[in-house]
C-alpha cells in the first residue's frame, strides 16, 4: 500500500508518523506532498527518509490520498487534484465541513471517504468518526479503518450527517475539557494557589478521573456518588453547579457547535 499526504500540518503529519510508527507502511511508499518549494525543503528536514515532492503526476500512482489541507484552501488544491486521479484510488479527506457531494463534484472523483479526527491524534490517543461513498468497497474501509486506527480509534458511521455530531461531541471536545480545566484553576487559584499549584492539582486530577472512569464498571452516577457524600463538599459544589444549568449548557453549546457544523457544511 502507498499514500500520498496532501497537507503537510500538524494532522497531516500525526497520520504520517503513526503509519510509520505501526510499520502499516514503508518509508519509501509515503509520499509527503509540499505547497511550494519552501515547505517541501522544511518536510525533508524534519522527515528523514520519507519522500517529498509537490502536487505531479507522481501522485496518481499512490494507492491512497489522505487530503489535509486547510478547508478554505480545498478548492484553489482541488483542480490540480483531480488533474492526476486515477479512478481506482481512494481519496481520504480529514478536512473540516467538506461533504463527500463536494469532495467527489470538485474531484471528479467517486472513490471518497471523509473522516473527522480531534487533536488528541497527534498523541495516537485520538477519537476519528469517519465514513464513506457509496462506490467504496468494503475491503477498502476496514483498510482505512485500520489506518485510523493507528491514531487512537475510530468508528464507523453510515449517515454523513452524524459526521457533524462527531465535530461537536469529539472533534471540539478536547477545548470543552480544557475550558473545564482552565475554570478550575481558576477557581484554585482564587482559593490561594500559585497558578503552577492549581495547575498540578486540577490536570492530575483530570488524569486520575480519567483513568477510574476508563477502567470502572460503575455508572457515571455512582462514581459522583462515591466522592459527593451526603451533606459534604462536593454534595455543595453540585448543587451549585445545578442551580447554574451547568450539564444542561454543555449540552446547548455542544448542540451548538453541530448545528454549526452543519451551516459549514452547506456553504
């Protein structure tokens, strides 16, 4: 298998270095490709071994083309794209409020999947929901699954439109945790912490959370329960909480950032 990277960024090259990391592909089967000859000297110096080269003919040999670039530089890319497809590959796109309509009028091309990762891939820790064309085989999605899945996990979704709700659950989630983290230092250190103190207390206690909910059979409801005991601090911290419709903002702003996700969609 050989794929072609279009879209250099820090996505592109999380997706790079975990199909490398994985041996799910051999160095000289990568092909990382640079807008201009700026950038593809600054991808040969950062990685070595890999090939590098702008936007040719070469492209169309590669059996994947994982599309990476900026969404509102999608259609000044889209022409020299579709310029060197070959009906038999497969176009991968994680660009942001591109339907695969656009992707495969823009592209000429019917051999499509979209996917919507988050940060967190850049550890290998992230979440991508992705899907596909209706031309596409299904021995080519578990492929692509199996690349996905190289930055964290991945799921399968049949609607596009569920796509959206990806964006608003996880793809916008990493900053809704960190909004939460940034409000509880806060509150740290108004309490009389160092910015530094109230930084190690929250994060490690986000860690430590993380980890018992991962690996605890219990609701989320009892694991509140086993830290709020009856009339004790947390007990009065929730009901605050409560009282300010916190659970129930969250859920309106990520409804939000959905429908959003939508308006982009249809631009």
């Amino acid at each position: 298998m050989r794929i072609a990277i279009l879209g250099c960024g820090n996505m592109g090259l999380a997706f790079a270095k975990a199909f490398l990391q994985y041996n799910l592909i051999r160095r000289e089967d990568l092909l990382l490709i640079g807008k201009d000859d700026g950038q593809c000297e600054r991808l040969r110096l950062a990685q070595a071994d890999v090939p590098v080269g702008q936007l040719t003919a070469e492209t169309g040999t590669y059996d994947i083309v994982l599309v990476a670039v900026k969404p509102q530089d999608f259609s000044k890319t889209a022409g020299s794209l579709r310029a060197v497809l070959r009906p038999e590959q497969a176009v991968l796109s994680i660009m942001g409020g591109i339907p695969i309509a656009r992707l495969q009028r823009e592209l000429n091309h019917r051999q499509v999947l979209r996917a919507m990762p988050n940060t967190p891939v850049l550890l290998g820790m992230g979440i991508t929901g992705f899907t596909a064309a209706p031309e596409v085989e299904r021995t080519l999605m578990h492929r692509i699954e199996n690349l996905l899945n190289a930055t964290g996990r991945s799921i399968f979704l049949e609607d596009e439109s569920m796509l959206d709700a990806v964006t608003a659950v996880s793809g916008s989630g990493p900053a809704y945790f960190y909004y939460i983290v940034q409000a509880m230092m806060r509150a740290g250190q108004e309490l009389g912490f160092s910015e530094s103190v109230a930084g190690l207390l929250v994060k490690q206690t986000m860690i430590g959370a993380f980890h018992l909910l991962n690996n605890s059979d219990q609701s989320l409801d009892q694991l509140i329960a086993n830290v709020a005991s009856k009339g004790g601090t947390t007990e009065a911290a929730l009901r605050e909480f409560r009282a300010g419709s916190l659970q129930e903002t969250l859920i309106s702003g990520i409804k939000a950032a959905q429908q959003r996700a939508t308006e982009l969609a249809s631009e």
